[in-house]
C-alpha cells in the first residue's frame, strides 16, 4: 500500500527492537519498518536479520534518508530531547519514548519544539492504551462505585537489576522508567487538577544508586487522592488497581477485574445520625441503627474494554494522528505535565 509511513528506529533495545519493530509488524497496512540505527553492531544486525530493514551507523545518512518519513527514537532516555531535536530539524515526524525527557525543563524544550514543528511530534506515552486503565475508566464514568475517592495504582516486581536503568547519571531510576506511565494515569484520573504532592523514594534491590521504589500519593483540586507505588523491591506483588468509591470498590490484577458495588437500584432512606448507643452486635449486621441492610452486588469479570486496546494500539493512533489529521489521544502537554509532577517529586524527597 502506498500510504504507509516508513520508519526508521533510534536504538535497538529491548523498546527498540523488542516493541517497536515487532509492534510495527502488527500494522502492516499502516506502517512500514525501513531502517534503524544502534551503536551496537550486533543489534543493527538483527534488525537486518530479523525484520529484513536497512541498518545504519551513520547518525545522519539515518536521518537524511528520504525515504524515511518518520522516526521512532527508543535510545537512553537522557538523549531523548536531542535525538528528538535532530529528527524534527531533519523533518521528520518523530514518535518519542517517555520520558520524553528528564526533567520539567526538558520538557519545557519538546513544548517548544513542538510548537516550532507543529503536527511532527507525538510522546510514546503508549500505557495510556492499556485495557485495564481504559475498562475502568469506562466502570467509573457508568456510576455504579458512585464518587470515586480513592485510587491506589501499584506496579510492583522484585528486581536485582544492575544496567544503566538502576543508575542516577545514565537517567535511571523508576521515577524516569514506570513513572511517566503511571504518573500519566494518575493525571488522567485527576483531569490534570493537582492540589498536593507528597513522595518517598528509596533503593531497596537494584544495584545502581537510582530509586528503585517509589511512593507518590496526589491529591486532587476535587479531593480524589491517587496513591501511586511503584517497585522493584516488592516481593509480593498487590493489585494494580485498587478503587474505592461512595458505593463501592474495585481490584484490578492482571486481566482479573473484582467488583464489589450497592445495588444500583438500592436506594437508602434518608437517616440521620443520633447520639445513642449502638446495638451490642454492633457491626456484624449492619446494625449499628436500625438501618435497612446494604444490598451488595460483586463480580469477577475479565478487562475487556468496550473499545478494545492494547498497549500497541497506539500505532493506528499515530497514523490516524499523520495521515488524517485526527488529534493525537496524549497532547505535548499532558506528557509535559507528568515531567512537572516528576520534579516536584525529585524536588521534596531525598533518598538513600
Ligand atoms: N514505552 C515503553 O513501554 C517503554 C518500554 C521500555 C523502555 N522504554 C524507554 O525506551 C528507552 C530505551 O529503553 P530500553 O529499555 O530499550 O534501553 P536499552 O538499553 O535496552 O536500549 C537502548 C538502545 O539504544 C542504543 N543506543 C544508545 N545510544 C545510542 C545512540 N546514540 N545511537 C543509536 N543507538 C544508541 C543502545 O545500544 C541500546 O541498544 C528508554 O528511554 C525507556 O524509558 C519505554
């Protein structure tokens, strides 16, 4: 087909070659792999072998190359904002991994980049197509948790990592690896209306001296508070979702989704509060007051968003986003914005 973008991969990594290309295998219609570049030869060499696309070793034979339209860059995360600069002034579209830089400043700069090359730039913020995330914003958006006061979002592992990711000068760190997936979500959940930030990081079994284990706890201008962990020095690993609300709640593990929620139907009459003594079973059936008992509705069901995605679903968004013009699901600013959230963090907490 004539219409499909050609593309070339900046870093052949474990996002370069293991989801970029094999993602771009997934849209045959859509996309086309053209070429890539590493600094490693062996990895240029699988892209050859494995994916049949061209290999270069010079940065800017890559980058010239007419043929390629657009420019997925996967390198390390602190070359993000100047690998981006170089593809955008080479014109071409360019797809960037988070973090689309390392701090608020960095952003700053890909704003302003954006503005100079309107329409070129699009953040890989691709966790924002997750089935999960997207099945329980449509439960919470059908009422039946009521006002959702609470989310508690986890991803825990236990890792005894020791690469460039684990160390501070190479823009390791979880803060900079699941942050900007998790902090995105957590933006989402609070329409991006941020009162109060409070953080804790420390290093619990990663090698490096990068924070390998995280807490952030948001709070919303509405009063909703987003409670964010994520861990590589957490043996057992709990829910990734966690959602309590006025009329009920919610666990989200895997593909497993829990409910717990009052009947919709169930309405209480309205009861006021006494000062008496309660019941001496007080507790055990509800009767604390003579109050009609709650009528609970619980379920076991699968994600299964009624639009379905998939991390890599944020490839037809691209292209509809180049091709079609349509707006792109993650603006420029709302990737700036989880960078913003980033530093406060860096800003208020100390680790060691
Ligand atoms: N969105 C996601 O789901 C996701 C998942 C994993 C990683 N990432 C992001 O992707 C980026 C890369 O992470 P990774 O895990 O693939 O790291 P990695 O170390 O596995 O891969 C980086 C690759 O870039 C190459 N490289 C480094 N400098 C280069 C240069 N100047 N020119 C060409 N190649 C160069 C390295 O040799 C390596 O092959 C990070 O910023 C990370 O945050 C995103």
């Amino acid at each position: 087909m004539t219409d499909t973008i050609k593309v070339g991969i900046w870093g052949l990594g474990r996002a370069g070659l293991n989801m970029h290309a094999a993602e771009l295998g997934l849209y045959p219609e859509q996309f086309e792999l053209h070429s890539g570049i590493d600094i490693d030869p062996a990895r240029n060499q699988i892209l050859v072998e494995k994916y049949g696309a061209k290999a270069y070793t010079n940065e800017d034979a890559f980058l010239n190359d007419p043929e390629v339209e657009l420019i997925s860059i996967a390198t390390r995360s602190p070359d993000h904002v100047a690998h981006c600069e170089r593809a955008l002034s080479a014109g071409k579209y360019v797809f960037l991994e988070k973090p689309i830089g390392l701090s608020y400043t960095d952003g700053l700069k890909i704003l302003a980049l954006s503005q100079q090359y309107p329409g070129k730039l699009y953040p890989r913020q691709n966790r924002r197509f997750e089935a999960p995330f997207n099945h329980i914003k449509e439960i919470m958006a059908s009422g039946i948790l009521g006002d959702v006061y609470e989310i508690k979002l986890c991803r825990h592992s236990f890792q005894r990592r020791s690469d460039w990711q684990t160390i501070v000068e190479c823009g390791g760190g979880q803060l900079n690896n699941w942050g900007p997936h998790i902090i995105d979500h957590a933006l989402q959940f609070l329409d991006y209306k941020v009162a109060e930030i409070w953080s804790d990081l420390k290093k619990v079994a990663a090698l490096g001296n990068a924070e390998d284990h995280i807490k952030i706890v948001l709070k919303g201008e509405s009063g909703r508070v987003i409670d964010m962990e994520i861990s590589g020095g957490a043996a057992l690993p709990q829910n990734e979702y966690t959602l309590f609300g006025t009329r009920g709640a919610l666990t989200c593990q895997g593909a497993d989704i829990h409910l717990k929620y009052i009947d919709p139907d169930q309405e209480f009459q309205k009861t006021e509060a006494f000062a008496g003594t309660p019941s001496l079973d007080g507790g055990v059936s509800n009767a604390y007051a003579d109050l009609e008992p709650v009528k609970w509705v619980e379920e076991h069901i699968k994600v299964a968003p009624q639009k379905p995605t998939q991390i890599h679903s944020i490839w037809p968004a691209l292209y509809d986003s180049v091709r079609n013009n349509a707006k792109f699901p993650v603006s420029i600013e709302q990737a700036v914005a989880v960078l913003k959230v980033t530093d406060q963090v860096k800003k208020n907490t100390s680790f060691s």
